[in-house]
C-alpha cells in the first residue's frame, strides 16, 4: 500500500483559531511553515510516499493558507529525499491553464520528478468567484445549474490546453475560453521562421510550452475529493485518480467500481481498489496516532477543530453520512469517529482498522487528512512517526519493493 498526507494548514492552534484575523499575521505564517518542513523531514525518514497541500485565496481567517500549493511542494522537496510531493487540489477555474502547465513542468523538474498533481473545480466562492471572475468562473455546489456547467466547461477545457502543453511539441487549440495562439497574432524573428518554430508569413500559427514535465507524459494526475458521477467518469477517461473522502463504504464500493467500469471504455483494465500512476482510486480518512489511546483521541480532538469550525460549513459532513442516517448530519467530533472517517488509536489499534479497509476494499492507496498548525507540533511529529515505524511496514508497496 501507499500512504500520503494531505495538509489543510492552519497558522495557529483549535484554542486561537476563529479569534483573529490570523492569516495576516506573518509570524504565525512562518512558524508554519518551518513546522510544516521538520514534518516532512519526519515524514520521508520514516516511508510515507507523498505530502499534499490544497489551493486556498483570501483566509485571512488563517484555517487554511495556502495560496500556491506548487511553491510549498517545491520547497519542501529541498528538505527531502524521497517523499512526493502534490496538490489537493489545485484549482483550475483559478489559473490560466498555459501558465499553470508550465508551473508544473517547472516543479516536477524541481522536485527531481517528485510532484504529482491534483486537480479540483473548487468549492469556495470567495476564491474560484474572484479568481476565475475573467472565464465568468465560480465555485462547483453552488446548486445553480448554469454556475456548475460553466465551471466544468472550464476544467475540462484548461486540463486539455495542460495535456497538449505536456505532451505535444508543436500545437494549437481553439476552445469556448481560449484560443492557443490567438489568431493573427504577428511574429518575425528570423530565427524562428527558418526552424520552424509555428510561424508562416510572420504570424504565429502553433507554440510549444516549455519545459517538458521530468515525467513521462505528465506527473500522477488526482481529481480530488469527488463521489461526482460526471467528475468521476472524466477523471476515468483522462486517468486521474479519485480521490474519495466518502464514510459509507457502500458508496466507496460505488465509486471503486463506477471508476473500474468507466476506465475500461476507454481501454484501461484495473483491479477493483487499485491505483497506478495511470489512474485508480485512493480513499481518504483522517488519521491520529499516539502512545497510547488517550494521546491519540487528543491528536484527533485537536485536528478535528478543523471540520467542525470551518470545513463543515461548506457541506463536507454530508461525506461522513452513516448507512441509515437521517436528517442532517451533526458537524461534530463524534459524527467523524462514528461515521469510521477518523481512524485515530495506538499503532496496533490504527494498523487494524486499516488492514480491515484493505480486506473490504482492496484498497492500494490511502491519503490521510493531517493538521499541522492547528495540532501541536510534538503531537503531529509523533503521529507522523508512529505510522511511519509502526504502522507502514505491515502493508509493503509493491512498487517500491520491485524498484
């Protein structure tokens, strides 16, 4: 199996949190981030495979800072040797798909071929509402038909201008949005006329971005956090993974299987729960673990402050419904361990519950929710290694082994 950390980084503790405008404060910004890189130290000594980081504009309420997951992968690539590092998600309604490919291609080169990418339609309106205010974007669970059409308009079309920028030399491309080159645009430089470079008689028909990914054809691509039938299917037929925070098994056993079935139109044959660079399914849960019980239930405590004053208002706890449950589903500690999304104990206790998922499932890939800032640091440090030596060589990656 493979193992990853999905960061939402909070600048201060569950006790400061919701008492300031704290994303402003630079100190606390910086006392993250050196925290954040003795983590992924931690981390990569001790065999998780990845560290991801989602997209978020504008928190100045300081749950979740972090404007340009790239940037941080980049650095926190320095500090290691080994662990991957992604996204979860970036947010595409946000960028300019031209530049967004070529940032990529940058970082993968970077990170020594280490990045792998995720990609959201994003749910916050503050952020896609801005940020996408050129392409008339917003944020997708808005409820309104037309918002969540053009907001899918625009990922699958900014994902192909990303695929052709990767993986072809010469190209152009005319879409609802964009037109890669715009038409008439001038360009008589010598040297690019007598190469061939997408000119004819001094107007540019065709470009090439630069650089190439360092990996072949892309970097691993994740379409995160969806149960979505139509982001599932697309993500089938591009060979993005999904990744599913989902509590009922029933419909992760959906999602498994939905994704095995699509991926086959297309060509691709995969396992039911299995995952490969090409695509697959990963199942995300939060994860605690400590010396004992008691240490691990606080570590969670902590965390969940997250979810239950900040994420749930945004609709997330509709993930952690119950087989049976009726009426809304209470934004609280208790509904995550109940509902089976919280995975918290000593070792031997997390290592059950995971060798169970694994039975049920099948599952290959597990990305676990982690809260650094909001969690004391000793206690993320040790959550990080505990799993690590603990937990981790009870389910060897094949992968790694064969490499």
């Amino acid at each position: 199996m493979k193992f990853g950390m999905f960061y939402p980084v909070a600048v201060a503790s569950e006790a400061e949190l919701g008492k300031g405008l704290l994303g402003l404060d630079r100190n606390c910004y910086a006392s993250t981030i050196e925290e954040l890189r003795e983590q992924a130290i931690c981390a990569d000594e001790v065999g998780w495979t990845s560290m991801m980081f989602a997209e978020h504009h504008f928190e100045i309420e300081g749950y979740h800072v972090t404007p340009n997951p790239l940037m941080l992968n980049v650095y926190l690539a320095q500090h290691t040797k080994r662990l991957r590092q992604g996204q979860m998600g970036l947010v595409l309604p946000n960028w300019n798909p031209l530049r967004l490919a070529e940032d990529i291609a940058m970082a993968d080169h970077l990170t020594g071929g280490r990045l792998d990418i995720g990609l959201s339609r994003g749910y916050q309106p503050r952020s896609v509402g801005v940020m996408g205010q050129h392409y008339h974007a917003n944020a997708a669970g808005s409820g309104r038909a037309e918002v969540e059409a053009t907001n899918r308009r625009i990922v699958e079309e900014w994902f192909e201008v990303m695929r052709r920028s990767w993986t072809e030399d010469l190209w152009d491309f005319e879409g609802e949005f964009i037109s890669v080159p715009p038409r008439g645009l001038e360009w008589k430089h010598p040297i690019s006329a007598r190469l061939n470079a997408g000119v004819a008689d001094g107007v540019l028909k065709q470009v090439a971005t630069v650089p190439k990914p360092r990996q072949w054809p892309h970097p691993p691509l994740f379409t995160t956090l969806t149960q979505s039938p139509e982001t599932l299917n697309w993500s089938a037929r591009i060979g993005s993974s999904v990744v599913t925070l989902a509590a009922n098994l029933d419909i992760v056993r959906w999602v498994f299987q939905a994704y095995v079935d699509e991926a086959a139109k297309h060509g691709r044959k995969l396992r039911f729960g299995e995952y490969s660079t090409g695509g697959g399914v990963v199942l995300c849960r939060n994860l605690a673990v400590g010396r004992t019980h008691e240490d691990a239930m606080e570590t969670a405590r902590q965390g969940s402050a997250f979810w239950t004053h900040w994420l749930g208002e945004f609709g997330f706890f509709e993930a952690l419904r119950m087989k049976g449950q009726e009426g809304l589903v209470p934004k609280t500690f208790e509904q995550m361990l109940a509902s089976g999304f919280q995975i918290v104990g000593t070792p031997d206790e997390v290592g059950e519950q995971i060798r169970r998922l694994k039975e049920d499932l099948n599952v290959e890939y597990m990305i676990f929710v982690m809260y650094g800032g909001i969690t004391e640091q000793k206690r993320m440090l040790e959550s990080i290694r505990l799993f690590g030596e603990h937990v981790i060589p009870k389910f060897p990656d094949a992968t790694a082994v064969g490499r």
